[in-house]
C-alpha cells in the first residue's frame, strides 16, 4: 500500500473517462500520485467511477465496489470513494447496502470529493486534465445531460437537463491539447445535435465543429451520439467540406418500426429515418455510419424485429453494435409497459441481428482491400503496429493491422496504408 497514491477505477462511457481524467487532473494538482486502471492497484485510496446505464453496468459497477471493499477488508487499502452514475442515482441505497465504502459522491461532486481529500478548498484547476488515452487523442464533452425523454433512458433521470459548455471553453481545451500533442479529437455528448439549444434556442454543433476544425494541429474530428429527430443538416457540410473532420458520425437509431419507435417515445418514424440516412449518405459520399439498436423493447413483435432485420440488410450500416432491452426503474416504459419479452427471445433476436451485421461488416471491410488509407498508429501489438483509419473510432471499430517488420513507424503519426486483406473486424495493411 503506497501513501498519498490513488487509485482511479472508471466504468462506464467515454463520458465517465472525461470525468475521471478531470478527477486525476485535481488530485495531481493538489499534490496525490493518480493510477487509472490499475491491473495492481496499490494506492491507499481507491475512488471507483460508476455507470448506472443499464443492468449489466449497474451489476459491473457493484461487483468492483465489492472487490475493494474486500481489499479494504484485507487491510489493502485504507479508503474507498464511489462517484459517478449510480452514486447519482442510488446514494442513499448504496449507502445502507455498502457501509464499507468511506462516502459516496454524485456524478457531479468532483470538486468537493477534491475538497475532502485534501482537506481545504481547492485553488482553481478548472482546467487540468490527466489524459488516461494514447497521447495523440482525446475525448472532449461538450455538454452534460439530456432533454429527450425516450421512454427506456435512464440518462436524464441521472444527468438531468442539458447543459451545453460554453464554445470557447470547449475551442480553449481542444487548443490547450493540442499544444500537448493531441492531434485527433472524440466529440461526445449525450445528444450533440442539441448542442447549443438550452443556450439560445438555436444548434451550434455545426458552427462548433467548423471552429475546431480551423484550429491548427487539429488532425482528425470524430463525432458522437446523435439523434435523429431535428437533425442538423448543416453539419453534414462541415463534415463534407472540412478535410480533418471525419467521413464518420454516430447516431443511435435504436429501430425502425413506427409501432416501436412510437413506444419508444422517439419522435421519428420510418419515413424519417430513412430519408435522412439517404440525406447524410447523398450529402457526404462515402461516409461510415455508426448506430446502435435495441431489441426486445415491451411489445415488440416478430414482424417488428423482422423489420428490424431488413432495415440492417438493406441500409448495410459501416457500424452497427445492438443490445437487449433492460427495465430502469423510473423511466417511462418501466412504469408504464410490462417487461414482457422472455430473456432467451431477446437474446435469440440480438444474436440474429448481430450475425446479420457480422456479415455486412466483413464484406464492406472487403471492399477497402486495393485502396490507399490514411492510417494513424495507435499502439504496437505482437508482429503488428495497430492503427485506425478516420472511418474508425477508438475501442469499438475495426484497426489496421501492419507487420512490424516491413518499417519502423511511430506511435500517433500518420501513414498512407495500402490495404491488402480483412477479416470480419480488422484490416491488413502495408506502408506506402
């Protein structure tokens, strides 16, 4: 057990890791030695990030409280801190079932978690940030909160309302990276589309982005978790016209069954949903679409999920991740649809679906083979140096392979890659 280390554990979204690299940042500040992820954690105090999003993260987030706690029982460790999502949303709970832990802290207590750690107020460090990423890119959230309401989203319930940072706040940061190195930029918030409205009524997503895209050193833009109802088509502009902003954009459509997305309480339909993919696709050519799909929601029908299917078999999306629906307590279809799909339907649906994707996602890997890419190397692994191309966000999408042998590259720069084989989520390359 070191003193004065700290342990940082997130779970969660990428959201959550900007906030835990904000902790890290304070804590560094005020003079504590931060791990994050530890494989060996070894500090005195351990502070655990939480996700309160769905079942199996809710579950994930337990079981790491409890695995230190253990160690705190075994004299490991002489404090345990939870913050995040489900401190949010479950303190009091939490507090009774897990007495163990020494306090628990909401998504938004940072500052004073900072404050009771080192005993006094903390001068300002609004901006420190302890990047936990490979030094050449960085997630930056431009928002906190919600105001959809879909009727299966605990999010808002945990978030609250949307809250759009300030613009040049969010240009200042992406310029103060930049001078560390950074050259590639996540954009992520719960909605991005809605950037800006809680500010003047108006979307400035696409006025943001074109801003950082004039920034010097900004390389690579990627974008985030849009919503397709009120989609701003200016955007797609700014992605087609700006070179360093990716041909990439994730937009969760979650189905496509009026019935359901009805249910859903989506605020698109069909119709809607279809033309804007063809808008996106017909306004920025060669565009890579990620989304995300729910089976199993209250009431849904085979003939809903065999729309389902053939909406994945026709639009032929570059990415695709789905996942069963899971009841939250007070949200809206938890209080007023009964949970009534069998958990092996559900299960049976998703790996439909997914084998479906598998599938398209090997033969549109297929069709890079022959092409020259823009790769950048995110890390060395085995024989190969592991990169991605700007159709690839990190983590979740397909990364070229590059046998170390042929040439020494760097980590975090830039090469022509030819493509010259794939499989069903990786790509094979070689120098050019």
């Amino acid at each position: 057990m070191k003193r004065n280390v700290i342990d940082i554990i997130t779970l969660g979204c990428s959201k959550n890791l900007v906030d835990s690299e904000r902790l890290m940042g304070m804590l560094e500040y005020v003079g504590f030695e931060c791990t994050h992820d530890s494989e060996q954690p070894e500090g005195e105090i351990a502070i655990i990030n939480t996700c309160g999003f769905i079942g199996d993260a809710k579950e994930e987030s337990i079981n790491t409280i409890l695995e230190f706690v253990n160690r705190k029982n075994n004299g490991l460790l002489k404090k345990i801190y939870v913050m995040g999502c489900l401190s949010q949303r479950y303190k009091e709970e939490l507090e009774k079932e897990i007495p163990e832990v020494d306090k628990f802290y909401g998504k938004f207590d940072v500052k004073t978690l900072v404050s009771d750690l080192c005993k006094s107020s903390i001068p300002s460090c609004d901006g420190c940030r302890h990047l936990t990423t490979p030094s050449h890119y960085a997630y930056i959230k431009i928002a906190e909160g919600c105001d959809r309401r879909c009727a299966y989203c605990a999010i808002p319930l945990i978030t609250g309302r949307h809250i759009s940072r300030p613009m040049d706040e969010i240009l200042q940061e992406v310029k103060a990276l930049v001078a560390k190195g950074v050259k590639e930029f996540q954009i992520i918030e719960q909605e991005l589309t809605y950037y800006g409205v809680d500010i003047d009524g108006k979307q400035h997503i696409a006025e943001l982005i074109d801003r950082m895209s004039d920034i010097g050193g900004v390389e690579w833009i990627r974008l985030h978790y849009a919503y397709p109802n009120n989609f701003p088509l200016d955007l797609l502009d700014v992605i087609r016209e700006k070179p360093n902003v990716c041909k990439y954009l994730d937009i969760a459509l979650q189905h496509i069954s009026d019935r359901m997305l009805e249910r859903m309480h989506r605020n698109v339909t069909k119709k809607d949903t279809l033309e804007l993919i063809d808008e996106i696709r017909r306004r920025v050519p060669g565009i890579h679409l990620r989304t995300t799909l729910m089976v199993g929601f209250p009431g849904e029908t085979d003939e809903d999920f065999e729309q389902l299917m053939e909406f994945v078999k026709t639009v032929r999306f570059e990415r695709m991740g789905a996942f069963a629906y899971s009841e939250e307590e007070g949200t809206y279809s938890a209080l007023h649809y009964a949970d009534d799909i069998p958990e092996e339907i559900k299960q049976r649906r998703l790996d439909k679906l997914m084998a479906i994707q598998q599938r398209i996602s090997a033969e549109i890997e297929t069709e890079k083979v022959g092409k020259v890419l823009k790769v950048i190397i995110d890390r060395t692994e085995g024989a190969y140096y592991v990169g991605r191309t700007e159709f690839c966000s990190p983590e979740v999408d397909p990364e070229v392979l590059i046998p170390c042998e042929e040439k020494s590259l760097d980590v975090g720069c830039f090469y022509d890659v030819k493509i010259t084989g794939s499989e069903e989520f990786d790509i094979y390359g070689t120098v050019v």
